[in-house]
C-alpha cells in the first residue's frame, strides 16, 4: 500500500500570546498532517486555538501572537522562520491562502474587486503579474483572463470586477474573498468560519461551492468552524480541539457515527448539538468553563469538566494514541490506560 505524502505536515507547534500578564499559552503543542485533496474539519469551542491555528499556517498570527517552536511544512517548503518578503513572495497565495472570517472585513472599501485582486498579484505572484498596466498587450490579456476565470469558478458574473464591496450581497462578498485565496491556484485553502454570519440558503451555497472547488481542483482544505453539522457535511477528518490541545482526530465516520466518538469532550459537543432525527425535551451543554491559558492546568486541560477524571487526568497529560486505524484521541480512559484504570 503506498502512502500519501502530506501537502501540509505541522509539528509540535506551539503558539503563544504575550501579554502583560504573561503568554497565554493558545496553542501547545500540536501536529497534524493534511494530504492532497482533503478537507480537515478543525472545530471546538471559542478560544480553543481554531484561528490561532489556522492564521499560524500562513506564519501570520495576530499581534501579540508568534510562534515559539515547531514546524510548519507546506508543500514541502518550511513556514517557520521565513523572512516576512520570503513568505510573502514563496508561500502565501501560492502555496497555501486563506478565508478569513468576516467577508466585509477582508474587501477594502475604495477599490474595486478588480483592483483588490490585482492587488493579490503584485504582493504575491511579483515579476511579470507586478505592474499589469505596464506590461505588454499578452500580459494584460492574460491577467483579464486571470480574473474573470477567478470570479466564474465561484459562480459570478465578470462584471462584479468593476463594482465595489458594498454594492455586493454578503454571499457575493463571500464568494470573492473564496475566488481571492484561489487566485493563484495555492495546493492548500484554510478556510476560518467562512459561512459566519450568512443565512442559511447562502450557506447551503457556499458550501456547495466549497465541494465543487476541492473535487474540481483536488484541493487540500482545512476547514475551522465551530458547528459540527457543517464539518459533518464537508469533512473527510475532523480534528477537536480544546484549549489549546488535540482531544481527538478522526474520520467523518468515527467522529460523527453514533459509538464513534470516544474523548468525553467530543461527546458532550455532539450531544449538545440538536439531531433533526431525534426528538428531545432539553439541549445538552456542558458545565464549566474551559481554563485559563495564562496558566494552564498541568493535567488534561478538559479535567475540571470532565465527568470521568481522575487524579491521572488532574497530574498527566494525556498523549494523543491511536486507537484504530486513523482514529486518534488525547484521553487516559478513552485509551484504555493501565493506571486509570485501576
């Protein structure tokens, strides 16, 4: 059986914000590893490390964030370390791009759609893309090809090119931010809650654009919300995260099948999510609030809202274990551990 090499291969990354009162520790430690043609859900609560992740990627963590250690591998160029031009010029957009939340955030006010992707050209693809007006006649036939292949593979009509966001519906705003992050054809798309604050209809369409793209384009996606019903309909894996650690990563099937989740936080996530199927008197949640990352417990981090801990959990953290096949979980009990156990 030959094995896929990973398109993106992260490391023992930690990230850490530093504050006056200290670094908030956001993310600690983790790896995963994404292969071509793929969609990694990445879903927990808010402030687990969802965004920190993914803007991480890109070597770009909002300020006061950096990485502090580990590796970062995207198409087998590492991310880590790179000089602010390199990155710029030799990885972002070109290898790995990203939808950030917020599609009116992202979409300068002033220009045009067109001006904005032109600008996407000139940061990051350089030599002859940097100054299409200048270029010869070829040049700039080939750039107007460029955009208006962008804007029709999300569905858009060529002369969204010429408007400016605000004359744009919020799906429309969000399709070009999409078209955006695809402009330079990059192996891998991180995608931070991009259907955030749209209705439901035009959610069921981004997410069917966002199928038709990576089967179309074989595209490798890390796909971050915190609403499991979306990643159960677009992910191959999914991977759960909870202050800042790794609490389980499994197929769609392990994760979302009745007996497949086994990390006690998994479970509570999914049985507070309401299920067409299943008729219910009261929603689930789960008790508690996740810990403080300036100073983190020394254990497992879900220990405090776990009802199966013990004193292991409060003293240990737990590795991250296979448990079957492509099914990995961080829990003593979940793993089947001798002193727990006992």
């Amino acid at each position: 059986m030959s094995v896929v090499a990973p398109v993106l291969s992260v490391r023992d990354l930690v990230v850490h914000y530093f504050t006056r009162r200290g670094p908030v520790q956001a993310v600690d430690g983790i790896s995963f590893d994404l292969i071509p043609g793929e969609t990694l859900g990445l879903v927990g609560e808010s402030g687990c490390g969802k965004s920190t992740v993914g803007a991480a990627l890109l070597n770009m963590p909002a300020p006061p964030g950096r990485i502090v250690s580990g590796s970062i591998r995207v198409a087998g160029m590492e991310a880590v370390g790179m000089g602010e031009t390199e990155l710029r010029r030799r990885l972002r957009w070109t290898r790995i791009a990203m939808v950030f939340q917020g599609a009116m955030s992202c979409l300068t006010p002033v220009y045009t759609i067109r001006a904005l992707m032109r600008e996407t050209l000139r940061a990051h693809a350089g030599g002859a893309w940097a100054a299409p007006e200048a270029a010869t006649r070829r040049t700039a036939a080939e750039v107007e090809h460029l955009l208006r292949r962008s804007v029709d593979q999300v569905g858009l009509p060529a002369h969204v090119l010429d408007r400016y966001p605000h004359e744009l519906s919020g799906g429309m705003k969000q399709r070009i931010v999409i078209a955006m992050a695809l402009f330079l054809e990059p192996p891998v798309v991180v995608l931070d809650e991009p259907t955030t604050a749209l209705d439901v209809i035009v959610q069921a369409q981004i997410l069917n654009l966002v199928k038709t793209l990576k089967r179309d384009r074989r595209l490798s996606c890390l796909f971050i919300t915190h609403d499991l019903s979306i990643e159960a309909e677009v992910a191959d894996r999914v991977m759960v995260m909870y202050a800042g650690h790794i609490a389980e990563v499994g197929t769609n099937w392990q994760i979302f099948s009745e007996d497949g989740p086994r990390h006690p936080y998994t479970r509570m996530l999914l049985a507070a999510t309401p299920r067409l199927h299943r008729r219910v008197s009261e929603l689930a949640f789960i008790p508690g609030v996740p810990p403080d990352l300036l100073d983190p417990p020394r254990g497992c981090r879900f220990a405090a809202r776990c009802p199966f801990a013990r004193e292991k959990c409060r003293r240990d953290r737990p590795p991250l274990v296979e448990i079957e096949e492509r099914h990995h979980v961080a829990c003593f009990k979940a793993a089947g551990d001798a002193e727990y156990e006992r």
